[in-house]
C-alpha cells in the first residue's frame, strides 16, 4: 500500500516541478507499461498530457485509447489528455474511425467530447459532430455532440443545429439545455427574443427556462436584462425560475458559471480553460 501511495505522490511530483525533461517522460511511459495499479496509471496519463509534444507520449496515449482490453476510465483519460493536440489530422482521424467501432459507450462519450477543441477549427469534424447531434438515438452522445460543437458558433450556419435542438421541444430536455449552454458565446437579437420566449414559457421545461435566462443574461449583465430578470422573477409560478432569474441579478460571473456553462473560455478575464476538467 505504502509504494502506491509513493508511486502516486512521485508522479504527482514530476506533474509540477522543473523535471519536465526526458527522464520524467520515461518514468511516466515505464508506469504505463508496467502492471501498477489503475488509480496510479490514471494519475500518471493526467501527467502526460503535459508531455503530447512527445510523438512517443502521443503514440502511448493513442495506443491507451485504441486498447479494447485497457479498463474504461483509462482510456477515458487517455482521450482527455490528448485534447490539446486533437486538431492534429492524426488525431481527428483516428478517432473518428474509432467512434464507429467502439463498443463503450462511457468512452464513447467521452471521445465525442474531446474533440471540442478540432472542431473549432476543422469542418470535417464540424459535420461529424453534427451528424451525432441530429442523428444519433443515444441521447449522451447527442448531449456529448452538443457539448463539442460550443467552439463553433462563431456564426449563424454554425449555431444552426443547436438551435435546431432547442427549438423543438420533441428533443430530450438535458440536450436542450447542453445546446443552450453552448451558444454562451453566440450573439444574435433574434436569439434572444428567442431565449425570452423560451424563459416566460410557463409551459416549457423548468431546465430549459433556466438555461434559457442564463443564456440571455451573459456577461457583462446590462440594465435591459436586468429588467427582463427581475420582470420574469415577478411574473412566474415556477420557484425554480425564480430562484435562477434573482440569482442571475450578481454582477459577476462567478467560476460556479463558467462551470456550468462548461466554457472553452473565462468571458471575463480571457483564459483558455479545458471544459473536460469540470
């Protein structure tokens, strides 16, 4: 028990000082290899992903991903640390091939998601995800699509299959609301009239309104939609609403925001994040 505990704390330990070098990468590369525990394996693939400008990092990571007899939450990790080299068309493609034949669906979910960051530059995986999104019958992978494609819509074309989600209520309410929170940084009036709509709609899912009055608030909030808030908190019979339209009259978005929103990106102060990390 005592050499798990070390083994864990050395790798942790590499992860954060200044022995970021070939020696680390070896260490780390000999852990996989070798028959540690998972918990130990897990921690040392979190570190790898410091290490993905190393083609024998990328190779080890990939051969993790690809490995059917690999435990599940390792090659869930393993997908997640290759995220900042998925634009990579090495990358794109293997895992796209891989998606139609993997039989996890766990792994599954979590593939679709990693590619977030390649979509937003990459239309092919654009088309990929939005196949998922609009044609899959497995709702998670649909939401995982949903949470991918928030890199995108830096247009009306790309938020048009999220919207598309949204606005027919026949979709699953939790896909809905994960297409909700990934137009956070799509900016359109008639979305908005849109959003309000969805937000008084007494008749529509509490989830969904909630995400609805979210979304519509943004960051910074202005005077117009505090107004909107404080109408919306007046006016409906849901507590639930109108807990979330007062909560929403802060003045600053808060990181429980950013998280549930997922963000690529903190609006306030400009840092990249990794929404897989919430």
């Amino acid at each position: 028990m005592l050499k798990k505990i070390l083994l864990g704390a050395l790798i942790t330990l590499f992860a954060t000082s200044a022995f970021a070098d070939n020696r680390t990468r070896s260490f780390l590369l000999n852990t996989l290899r070798s028959r540690a525990p998972l918990n130990v394996q897990i921690n040392a693939v979190k570190v790898l992903k410091e290490e993905v400008g190393s083609s024998e990092a990328e190779r080890a990571l990939l051969n993790i991903v690809k490995d059917k007899n690999a435990a599940s939450k390792l090659r869930q990790e393993a997908l997640k640390s290759l995220v900042p080299i998925s634009r990579s068309d090495t990358i794109t493609r293997t895992l796209t091939s891989l998606y139609s034949r993997e039989q996890d669906l766990d792994v599954k979910v979590v593939l679709v998601k990693s590619l977030w960051l390649a979509a937003a530059s990459n239309n092919r995986i654009r088309r990929f995800l939005t196949s998922i999104l609009l044609g899959d019958q497995e709702v998670r992978l649909q939401k995982a699509a949903a949470f991918a494609l928030q890199a995108t819509v830096n247009s009306s074309t790309a938020a048009a299959p999220l919207l598309k989600v949204i606005k027919n209520s026949s979709f699953d309410s939790e896909l809905r609301v994960q297409a909700l929170k990934s137009l956070f940084f799509y900016n359109s009036s008639n979305v908005d009239r849109f959003l309000q709509q969805l937000a008084y709609n007494e008749g529509e899912d509490t989830s969904v309104r909630v995400a609805s009055l979210k979304l519509l608030v943004g960051y910074p909030i202005s005077s117009t939609k505090r107004r909107f808030l404080i109408n919306l908190a007046l006016m409906t019979s849901d507590d639930t609403v109108r807990i979330a339209a007062t909560d929403s009259l802060r003045v600053k978005l808060s990181q429980q925001d950013v998280r549930y929103f997922h963000l690529f990106k903190n609006p306030k102060t400009g840092d990249l994040r990794d929404p897989l990390l919430d």
